[in-house]
C-alpha cells in the first residue's frame, strides 16, 4: 500500500520514540535489573511497535511476511553474517584505534553477559533482540519507507540502517550496528521475508555473544585488536581493511543466495525492490 511521499518521516519518529523509551524505561530497568533488564527492555520495544503499528494502520501481514526459507537461502545468511562482522569489525576497530579510552566500557558489557547462565545469556542478548528489534526495524520502521513509494531501495537501505545506528545510543558502535542496520535491510527488501532478517540478527548476536563469553580478558577480540592498534600496532588496521575487501566479495555472493529465481516470485511473494 502506497501513502505520502513522506510517509517515511513517521519512521524516524517512531526511532526517535523507540529511542526515549530506552532511555526513560530501559536504561532504569537495566540499572536495577541487569540482564534481566535487557530483556524487559526488549518486551517494552516490541509493546512499543505494536502500539505505534497500529496509530500508523500498519498491519501484522504488511510487517510481518514469513516464508520457509531454502536451504540456499540460509547458506547465503550464514555468509552475510561472516561478511558482516568483517565489516563491523573493521569500523570497531577503526573507532577504537582513534578514541582508545573507550575500550575500558566494553568490559561492562562482558560482565552483563557473564551475569546469568550461558542459556539465558543467550535467550536475552541474541534471541530477544532479533525478534522485538527486526520488529521494529525491518517489519515497522522499513515498512513506513516502502509505503512512502521510494524507487531507490539504496536509500532506503542507508536510511534504515543509520536509524539502527542512532538507535544503539553508543558512538563507539554507530558505525558497526549502521552496517548491520543496512545489511538487514537489503536482506528483507532483497527477500520479503521477515524470517530471515531475523535468522541474520540472530546468528550475528550469538556469534558477538561466544566470543565475549570466550574471551578469558573480559572484552571482545575486536575491541582488543583496537586496543593493539591504539598502542602502534597499525598493521592491524590494515590486516582488517584486507579482510574488509575480501568480505565485501563475500557478501555479494551471500546475496546472490538469498535471492529466489525469478521463476518462483509471486504476487504473494515478492522478491526484491527494483
């Protein structure tokens, strides 16, 4: 269904009140409650997207289109995952190769997630988030673009993704959840199915999640990679930079995988946004 030209501003606004609520809901349930916390928080976003969804006439089926995904399809997320944290990578560590002071934070993070049993850990930090956040962001927030009839599905794809950056409410990782912001993007646009969006932030938050569980210092190897290239190891910047350049490859070919052919694209099934 097509509305206004500018129908995708109601997105930024409905960000903008996404992001009040974490900081005068979240940030206090968080405080007092720790992981637990997160976790509340995560319910309050997907409440949130419910009542905004339905002041804007957004329906579940416009927001929410999932389909069994091949075996194709998932091969293509799990490459885009591996792609994307290259990526993300690169601009973690380019962040804390400027701005080392900020290392120290990440060790809070650690200390959240070592908080409760690895399972529940896990149940909060990567499965809670990929269901309320992508029903935020790609079923409500992307959904307000495509209805506003943008042809350009770049647009469309930064837009969401610095939406998702701001939403993080952390500089150190604007740039980071930007370009996972934008990878699942051009996934639900590429797809038309929430499904998979969905596995993406999933897999991503799970692999975060085992490394900072593994990590026996307390903070992620990427950080700490940033940390080595604050002290004059620059060779590792441009060790990630290489890795960015082959992950780029990468995934271009994860995304050649999660398209269907041509043949099986319905009415009922889109496929991408031309």
């Amino acid at each position: 269904m097509e509305r206004s030209r500018f129908y995708w501003v109601w997105g930024v606004v409905v960000c903008i009140g996404a992001i009040i609520s974490i900081l005068f809901i979240g940030a206090p349930l968080q405080y007092i409650f720790g992981l637990w916390g997160l976790l509340m928080t995560e319910l309050v976003l997907l409440a949130y997207t419910a009542g905004a969804a339905s002041h804007l006439h957004v329906s579940a089926g416009e927001m929410f289109r999932i389909y069994k995904p091949t075996f194709r399809q998932v091969a293509g997320i799990v490459v885009m995952v591996m792609s994307g944290v290259i990526l993300a990578g690169t601009a973690g560590q380019v962040y804390y190769a400027l701005f080392p002071e900020q290392i120290r934070n990440l060790d809070a993070f650690s200390d959240l997630f070592r908080s409760e049993h690895n399972l529940i850990a896990w149940l909060i930090v990567a499965l809670s988030p990929a269901i309320c956040e992508e029903a935020l962001h790609r079923g409500l927030i992307l959904q307000t673009f495509i209805q506003s009839g943008l042809k350009n599905r770049w647009l469309i794809i930064i837009g969401n993704g610095l939406l998702f950056g701001l939403f993080h409410l952390d500089p150190s990782r604007f740039f980071s959840t930007g370009i996972l912001g934008m990878i699942l993007a051009f996934i639900m646009l590429e797809t038309r199915n929430f499904a998979l969006p969905v596995l993406y932030h999933l897999l991503n938050n799970s692999f975060s999640l085992f490394v900072n569980l593994a990590s026996s210092g307390g903070a992620s190897a990427i950080p700490a990679a940033g940390e080595a290239a604050a002290e004059g190891a620059g060779s590792m910047l441009g060790v990630f930079f290489i890795l960015s350049a082959a992950a780029l490859l990468t995934l271009r070919l994860g995304a050649k995988l999660i398209r269907l052919p041509a043949s099986t694209v319905s009415g009922e099934h889109e496929g991408s946004l031309s």
